[in-house]
C-alpha cells in the first residue's frame, strides 16, 4: 500500500487520558469466517456499539484504506474552498441534507457553538439511484469515480459485517444486507468533517454535541482522535465521557438507532460525540469520513423475526408499522419536542446503582439537562442560534 499522507500525519494518540475499552476485529478473520472473532464482533455490538474495524492483511481491506486516503484529499480540497463558493452548496433541509453547512451552527452539550465544518455526499446522486444529478464543488465533480469506487468498497465491508450479524441473530443469510440495499433510494451518505485547531483555551472542549446515530451503522475514519462515548450507565457529565483511541489502519465502526428497533434492543447504539484531544493532536485540523449507512427509505422499521433470537414483542407492546423514512421524522421530532432524550439505547445491561432494566433492556439515566439535539437538528434542518 502506498504512504498514508492522512492517516500516518497526525502526533501521537496521548497516553494520559481516559480511553474506552474498546475492542478491536480483524476483518481478515471475519473474511474467513473464524466464530471467534465473529463473537468479539456481536459481543462489542452489545457492550459497546462500537469496535475498531482492522483492516490490515486484506486486499480488500487495503483497497478500503487507500480509498479513504483519496476521498480525504477530496476532503480537504472541498473544504478549503473559500465560504463564498461552498455557500453556493449549501445544503437545504429537509428537502435535502446534500451539501455544505459551515462552522457555528449548531449548539453543543454546554451551550457553545460547533466548531466543525461539514460537506455531505450523497450515495443515491454518486451511484444514480435517484435518477437525478445533484451539483457539487468541482474538487467533487471531478472524482465521482473515486467517489463511487469510496460507496461500492466501504459498502462491501459492511456488507460481510451485517453476514456475521444475521447469523449471530439468527436470521437468514444476506437479511440485513438486503434492508440497506445501494440498488433503492436511501439517506446513505458521506459526511466530510473540519475541524481546525484551535488555542483558545476558553473554548468549549465540545467541538460536535452528544448524539446517537439514527441509521443502520456507520463506518468512520479520521486523522486524529477527539471521538468519545459515554459508557452505558454512566450519567452525562464530562468526566464520564470516555475517548476511543484510534489504532493505525483500523475503521471506526458504530451500531445506529434502527438495528437497536429491528433487534427489539439486542444491540446497542451509544451516545456520542467529539471533543478536543489534550496534547499535540489538538494542533493538528481534524478531517473525519463518517459513512453513514441508512436502510432502504420506503422498507419497514418492524422487528426483526428470526430463530428464537431476537425477542419477540411482549405483552402491551405494538408493532411497528411506520417506514423507515416516516419513523425517522417521528423520532426526530420527539427529540427537538424535548420528548425523546438522547441517551445511549438497547444492548446489554449494566448493574449500576443509577440504571434500571425493562425486558432486560438498559435504561440509560435521563439527565437531566441534554438539549443537544443534534441528530434532529441536522435532519430537519433546523438549527439553534
């Protein structure tokens, strides 16, 4: 593989602060079907909704790797562009989260601005789903190739992810594969993030607020740390939130809000957030590519049926009936209301003084407090001031 000008650029992760013990998976093993590592990987979608995706000793974890290399150059190129131009792209919720948002538009955890600039490119406008051209700066134009070869590789790896999750699930072959298919129209996309250093010691540490991801799952690379998670159980103040330290040529791979809904609670998707990491990465701009994978729009949010694994509904409980994008808007709406806390959801419980169990489910404290509404911010597009 060819020098890693991105990934390999950035100081040192430091070694003086709280870390979450997240697990590693090595995809090679995956890839030959070893139940070992196919426990870890079930078992951190439990405990953590997150792990470090190795991508390390495959060719096509490699191809994966360079292909981040390219679209972070695209990245930066993108967001380099001066305001004037990237506000020509400016995304236009809610008919279209496509686009530019700059920098101090939305509020964090502590009242503060975010410091972080976004670009969203759209899976359905690079693979022609939709049927129609969606106009981007020309550092995007003139890559969609690469753009498209980025969807169709980090797709696949996903893709042997959700084979080992159908199995440890106890559902068909290719089942969650085929809820998140390229070929139908979705909300999938790539997010492309700057953040800049910043001096400031008065700043807010918080430079993207607290949230859970509302889609199926999300593959992350970045050039530095700041990623945090706040463990299952723990209330919501600052020192509980714990940094993932980032592993050199690994993914960061994390369970969204719809496999917590399609598992009746079996997975876990965890609050999270970014911040600045103490030391001298925080010199460094941080450029991050979250793939975010979103289920077919018109597919359904019911639960999932399998082999006597994921639990069927108990008594009082209703089915869903909504579609994916009509239970998305609900949800959404229920957390601008104040109605719906952002908390960490599903998964496996935590015996902690402050937590209590429901069907074996973890109830995450509520705190009291959290108006970070991001998720639900961005979405509809309705930002705070």
């Amino acid at each position: 593989m060819s020098e890693q000008k991105y990934l390999d650029r950035c100081a040192a992760f430091p070694h003086n602060v709280s870390c979450a013990d997240i697990p590693t998976v090595s995809f090679n093993q995956l890839l030959e079907g070893n139940e070992n590592e196919s426990e870890k990987l079930y078992d951190a979608c439990r405990k953590h909704g997150f792990f470090l995706l190795d991508l390390r000793d495959t060719t096509d974890g490699e191809r994966l790797l360079e292909d981040a290399e390219m679209m972070f150059g695209i990245n930066e190129a993108t967001l380099s562009l001066d305001s004037e131009t990237l506000e020509k792209y400016k995304f236009n919720p809610p008919e279209s989260l496509t686009g530019y948002k700059s920098a101090g538009q939305i509020k964090t955890d502590d009242g503060y601005m975010d410091t972080t600039e976004m670009y969203n490119i759209s899976q359905d406008d690079i693979l022609h789903t939709s049927g129609s051209k969606h106009d981007n700066p020309q550092t995007i134009e003139i890559k969609r190739d690469q753009c498209r070869d980025f969807f169709n590789h980090a797709y696949a790896a996903i893709v042997v992810i959700f084979s080992h999750l159908d199995k440890r699930l106890g559902l068909s072959p290719g089942t969650l594969a085929s809820l998140c298919p390229q070929t139908e129209l979705s909300h999938t996309s790539l997010r492309m993030l700057l953040t800049l250093p910043s001096s400031d010691a008065s700043a807010s540490p918080v430079t993207l607020g607290g949230h859970t991801d509302i889609g199926t799952i999300t593959m992350i690379f970045t050039t530095a740390g700041g990623l945090q998670v706040l463990p299952a159980g723990a209330e919501n103040v600052n020192d509980n939130w714990k940094f993932i330290r980032l592993q050199p040529k690994c993914a960061v791979i994390n369970i969204g809000d719809t496999l917590v809904e399609w598992t009746g609670g079996l997975l876990r998707s965890s609050l999270h957030r970014v911040a600045k990491v103490p030391g001298k990465q925080n010199e460094s701009s941080r450029l991050s590519l979250d793939y975010l994978v979103r289920p077919n729009s018109r597919g359904s949010m019911g639960r999932l049926k399998s082999n006597g694994i994921i639990p069927a509904l108990a008594e009082g409980e209703e089915e869903e009936t909504r579609s994916v994008d009509e239970w998305a808007a609900w949800r959404v709406k229920e957390i601008m209301s104040d109605i719906i806390k952002q908390q960490t959801r599903g998964g496996i419980a935590v015996y902690l003084s402050s937590c209590s169990r429901n069907h074996g489910i973890l109830k995450n404290r509520r705190t009291q407090g959290l108006k970070n509404v991001y998720c639900a911010k961005l979405f509809l597009g309705e930002f705070p001031t």
